[in-house]
C-alpha cells in the first residue's frame, strides 16, 4: 500500500507519485473520474496497474492517497 | 575527434567493465548507459539511487552530509549541532562557500562548527544530558540564535538516544524552535536519503509555526526561492533578477537563509525550485497542504534564464510578463559581450560532468551557450526522476553514468578526451595531474556567483581562464617535446 501523491501537470495530466520508489508516471486511465465518483483501477504511463478505493465525492488536488498495487494478469 | 556514435560509446562502455569480477560488472552495467533521445523514461536504460558496491571508489556522501551540509546548514541564523564525534561537523565545516551577511558568532552562525563530541563515556551512557548541557551553553554564549538544529551522526541512531525528547524539553524552557534531525550517515545510499530527512524535518517542526498567522503582509508577487543554496552568492545573482522583474522574494532556502523566512514560506504564491533534488519534497509538501504550485526553473546561461523567466511569468499577471522582458532585453548587451567574447575561446569544446543532484543537467545550456558540448554526464545521487529530465537535455548518444567509481571515471576521460572535466574537489587533482583542465563545480572552484546573468559572466571568464590556462602547454618536459611542434598561436 504505497502513499501516493497526485498532482496535475501543467498540461493537466494527473501525475503519480511514489517517494519511496522514485515512482513518476502520469495516469493514462482513470476507472471513475467525475467530481460525484473518483478511484477504482488505474493505469500509469508505464503500463502498471494500481487500485484506489473509489471515493465520493472526487478529492481536492494535489493530495496524499493510499493506492494497492494491481499484479499484472 | 569527432562526437562518438552509439556503437563506439557502448563499446567504450563495455571496454571499462571489462577489469571488473562478473557479479560486479553485472551491477555497475545498469548504471552506465549512452543517452537515447527516443526513451521518455529513464529507467528504460539507467539505473539510479541503488547502494554503492564495495570495493570501488564513489564519490557519494552520506545522509548527514545531505541534511546537515546541504539543507540545515545554510540556515544562518540557526546553531546547527553536530550531535556525535566531532569530526563530522569540523571536517565539512565552512567548506561549501553558502555566503551569508550577518556577524558570524553573534547573530549569525554558518561557518562555526558546533558540536557535542562525544566520547567513549556518551557512547557507553547515552549523550541525551549532554546534548541537553550543550543547548544550555549555546543560549548562554550565543543568546541571539534563532533556534537550534540537531544533526544526528551515526553513533546516535546506534546507541538509540532520545533526542526529540530533549528538544522538546529544552524547546520548553527556551521557548525556541529546536529540531531534531534523524539524519544518521548510515541511513539511506547517499546524501539524498539526508536531503529528505532534512525537508520532513523541517515540514514537521519549523514550517506549521505560523499557520493562521495572518500579520505578515502578503502581496500577489510573492515568491519563494528554494533550493538555491547561494554558493559564491547564487542565490544573490539570482534573486536581484527575480526582483527586478517584479516580484518579491519572501524567502531563499536555504541560502542565506533564515528562520522566519521559512516559517513565511507558506503564505507564498509560488514556490521556485532550483535544486529539485534536494527540495522538492518540501515543494510537493507545501502545494498539497498550502495549494502552492512549485515550478522547476534553471538559471545558468542566458538561454535557460530566458526560458526560466519567461515560464515564471506565466504564472502572474502582464506586468511580470513585461517585466520578464524587460529584465531579459536589459541584460541582453551584456550577456551578447560574454558570449562574443569567449566563444570564439571556447568554442567546440567538450566537457565532461560529474557532480551532484542538479548541476549535471542544469549547466549544460551555459555550456551550450558558449558553444561548447556536453559529451559525458553523471549524478552521484540522483534518482530516476533525474534522468528523466536529463536525457532530454543531453545530445543522443552521449555518455550517462550514475554513481561513477573513480575507476571508471578516470578510464572516461582517458578514453573520451575531454577538454574540461567539472567535478567535485577529490577529482581535482588527479585529473589535473593527467593533464585535463578541471573545474571544482560543487563549490564553483572558490569562485562564484554562476547563477543569473551576473553569475554567467564569471562562468564564461573561469571556464576560458581554466581551458586556455598556458599551463597544459607546459605538461611535457621541453627536451621531450617534439621538435616541430606547432607555433604558439596568439591569443584572441
């Protein structure tokens, strides 16, 4: 369970980040991404899979979020 | 020579792997890469931030290093202890050059070295009560500090002392901000692990104090300087164009730096972020908690100033876009009669970098801007994020290497023939005595400023007074010089 940053990029992008692991990658898909319901899967710009427990209504960004690491099927 | 091609700089990559035992050679194989325009990501092709192998020689430092040398140390009107052996503190002391004004020993403290010495006795029963001794006697004898750091060094972490305890009772009597900084040098594989200790530190003692305290007068154009550390007065050139372009600095991390300007910090519009490396941890901190956006800038060269200036701009109304400008067309006669003048001195020549966390990739344009070429790049401690942001810098197919041991390093150079080596005060002289021009460019050779336009005039002078030195002329004995040895050109 990784303590994740989330902060938009100057083009908008959300970008992901993991201090421990030196982790930054944008988010190229969001499962739900409206201001009612925000979370679910997730998938980063290098192809690797994490999960936020889907929240109501959408966080205030940049914030600090717990995510699960998704294994790749 | 010309620029190498992919195929030669692998192959020179595979050549000084080669003395090394298999299992080494496997490892050190991941930090060494030839840059590759096509890659977005780093970790694609370098591999960074991993423990240092025994045997070989790096040229890291350790996480004390990083918090009580990089980030805490510039604060000058706080007494930083050294809480160990004294060694640590005394060897490091005043040797990094962060300018400050103020009286040193009475209400500025950046070049003294404070500290608690322990002895066999402290490690056997514990140095809590003389650390507690130690605090007392600086109120006594330096009764204008601002507050007090504590920068752990190793035996602390081992012997399992209580320091925060202690500052919170000492911080109860005195009523002054003390900081107990986990900065043990064991932690972590490098200063970095020290840098971020050192920014937690501060987010957990120091930059809350003010919050809803509303007295200071803010203003729409307020900035914060951070991660300028004002080595040889950096922070200084750079701060002059930040104002004249009209904004207003509230605070410099940590250069020159003070207390109450980080305590400040918070009520900032815009965090500017010099030395990513070390800083942005806090930056990132301050725009989850604060809403503050952070922006990376870059001001070596006028290239990159101009860059830098105008993407600042962006961020405020039209007056600091015409400032921005202004600044930029105002300085532009000068920087056009640096570049005029040593260019045509410089031009073509290769340098090869070996430095810290930020230099390696931000001096390139400077280099750029007097015509010369970066053929070799490397951190001692950075991490992917890094590389990612130096391979778009970097020209394809030039040399990356991460963590270099002074091997490798050493075989680089034999090999690639630069005309200008920029690294740290241990590489100095062995490459001077082979013969290759050297630049100290932790601590800017004792020269310095580098930053800003100012500081870029003084960057072309250092580094033509370095190459065209008459002295790599005279590296042979005349007898076994060859006798039709070209004739001495006259100099521009």
């Amino acid at each position: 369970m990784p303590s994740v940053m989330l902060r938009k990029r100057e083009d908008g992008k959300l970008l992901f980040y993991v201090a421990k692991k030196d982790l930054e990658e944008t988010i190229e898909s969001l499962e739900f991404d409206s201001p009612e319901k925000w979370g679910g899967e997730v998938v980063l710009g290098d192809g690797s899979k994490y999960y936020f427990e889907p929240m109501e209504p959408a966080p205030k960004i940049p914030t600090t979020l717990q995510a699960k690491r998704l294994s790749e099927e | 020579m010309a620029a190498m091609t992919r195929e030669e700089t692998e192959a020179l990559i595979q050549e000084v792997l080669e003395v090394y035992p298999e299992k080494a050679k496997k490892d050190r194989a991941k930090h060494l890469a030839v840059n590759d325009h096509s890659l977005e990501k780093a970790n694609k092709c370098i591999t960074s931030n991993r423990k240092s192998l025994p045997g070989v020689m790096t040229i890291r430092g350790c996480a004390y290093a990083g918090s009580k040398g990089v980030v805490w140390g510039p604060i000058k009107d706080m007494i930083h202890i050294s809480h160990g052996p004294v060694g640590c503190g005394q060897y490091s002391r005043a040797g990094r050059r962060n300018y400050y004004v103020g009286t040193t020993g009475v209400n500025t403290f950046g070049t003294m070295n404070f500290t608690s010495d322990f002895t066999e006795k402290d490690i056997v029963f514990g140095g809590d009560k003389k650390l507690a001794k130690c605090i007392d006697e600086i109120e006594t004898l330096f009764p204008l500090n601002k507050g007090i750091s504590i920068q752990s060094e190793c035996p602390i972490g081992l012997i399992g002392d209580d320091i925060e305890a202690v500052s919170k009772v000492k911080n109860k009597e005195y009523g002054k901000t003390i900081v107990p900084v986990r900065c043990e040098g064991f932690r972590g594989v490098s200063q970095s692990l020290g840098h971020h200790i050192a920014n937690d530190a501060i987010r957990d003692w120091v930059l809350e104090k003010r919050d809803g305290d509303d007295s200071f007068p803010t203003t729409p154009y307020d900035v914060a300087v951070i991660g300028d550390y004002n080595i040889g007065g950096d922070a200084w050139a750079s701060r002059t164009l930040l104002e004249e372009m009209g904004l207003r600095v509230v605070a410099q991390w940590s250069g020159d730096g003070t207390i109450a300007e980080i305590e400040k910090t918070p009520k900032v519009k815009l965090n500017l972020i010099h030395c990513y490396r070390s800083m942005n941890y806090i930056a990132r901190h301050m725009e989850e908690k604060y809403s503050i956006p952070w922006i990376e800038y870059n001001f070596f060269g006028p290239t990159k100033i101009a860059e830098s200036l105008r993407r600042i701009a962006e961020h405020f109304d039209d007056t600091i876009k015409e400032g921005a400008e202004r600044v930029i067309a105002r300085y532009k006669a000068e920087y056009d009669a640096v570049i005029a003048k040593y260019r045509p001195r410089l031009e073509g020549k290769k340098v090869m970098l070996y430095i810290g966390g930020l230099r390696p990739r931000h001096v390139i344009g400077a280099y750029e801007d007097l015509g010369m070429e970066v053929v070799g790049t490397g951190y001692e401690f950075a991490h992917n994020d890094d590389y990612d942001r130096t391979i778009k810098e970097m020209g394809n197919a030039t040399l990356l290497y991460d963590d270099v041991t002074g091997y490798e390093f050493e075989e680089f150079v034999k090999k690639v023939q630069p005309d200008l080596v920029g690294s740290g005060i241990k590489e100095k002289y062995i490459f001077q005595k082979m013969g290759v021009p050297f630049r100290q460019m932790h601590s800017w050779d004792y020269s310095g400023p580098y930053h800003g336009y100012d500081g870029f005039a003084i960057f072309a002078r250092d580094m033509d007074m370095t190459i065209n030195n008459p002295c790599w002329k005279s590296f042979k004995a005349p007898w076994k010089t060859e006798a039709a040895s070209e004739p001495v050109k006259a100099v521009a």
